[in-house]
C-alpha cells in the first residue's frame, strides 16, 4: 500500500508544478497584455511619458524568474518573418526565441524606468513609442498570429 501512495504523492506533486507553471505563464501573458493596452492609452491620452513608465508592470515576470519557470515555453516557436509582416525595423529580431523576446521587453522597461528617474532632460516619447511596437510583435509572436499591416 505505501508504494501506491507514494505514488499518487509523486503524481500529486508533478501535477501541481504543472498548474503552477501554466498559471504563472498566463499570468505573464495578462501582465504583457495589460502593459500594451495601458502604453497605448496612455500615449493616446496624452499622459506624461514618466507617467507612463511608472505604470508599466514587470511583478509577474519577476515572480516567474522566481519560480524558475521556463517562459519560453509560451510559445516554442521563433518569432517568424510573417509575424511582423516582414518590417525591417523588426527584422534584428527574426528566429529569436520567445524567452530572449520576452527578457528583451522587460529589460527595456527596467531601462526606462531607470532613465525617466535619472533625468527630465531625455526624450522618451521614441523610446516608448518603439517599446509599444516590439510588444505589439512580441504578443502577435505568442498568440501565433500574424500582425494585420495596413499599407
């Protein structure tokens, strides 16, 4: 009898991980969400860019890095050239894996965050403008779909 309760033990311990990590990953994904929609009301609003970075979130990716959750799992695929409907503003980012994609976003909101502290003198209307776009790619690149580019 204690091997098979040590193996429903096992089964209950593996099972658990599972939930946790597919939980912390949609969790990522809402925060990814979330900071796109809230960037683009933001600069569509009108509100102060320090506003805007202040707003940015990055604790569901620290809690992720935490548990050692492989955030590359979201997506296994590479981010494709169809993605970003071949833009060559993009194109640096072409068969990059979705960890790299998704590490590259929050390391450009931990440096605005850094630079609108440092100095008023900076401009970051650019700097927030091409974060807004690389996510608008980089959760196209998670949801697996193409971007719709209007020309």
């Amino acid at each position: 009898m204690t091997i098979i309760q040590d193996l429903y033990n096992i089964y209950d311990k593996e099972a658990e991980k599972y939930r946790l990590r597919r939980t912390s990953q949609g969790l990522l994904l809402a925060e990814l969400r979330r900071n796109l929609a809230f960037l683009r009301e933001g600069l569509r609003e009108g509100l102060s860019h320090t506003a805007i970075i202040d707003g940015l979130e990055d604790e569901q990716y620290r809690a992720v890095g935490k548990q050692g959750v492989r955030i590359g799992d979201l997506q296994k695929k590479r981010l494709a050239r169809g993605t970003y409907a071949g833009i060559r503003e993009f194109e640096r980012y072409r068969d990059w894996d979705t960890g790299k994609l998704i590490d590259n976003a929050y390391e450009r909101i931990a440096i605005l965050k850094k630079l609108a502290r440092g100095s008023a003198q900076l401009e970051l209307q650019p700097r927030l403008a091409t974060l807004f776009k690389f996510l608008m790619v980089l959760l196209a690149h998670l949801e697996g779909r193409a971007l719709p580019i209007r020309r």
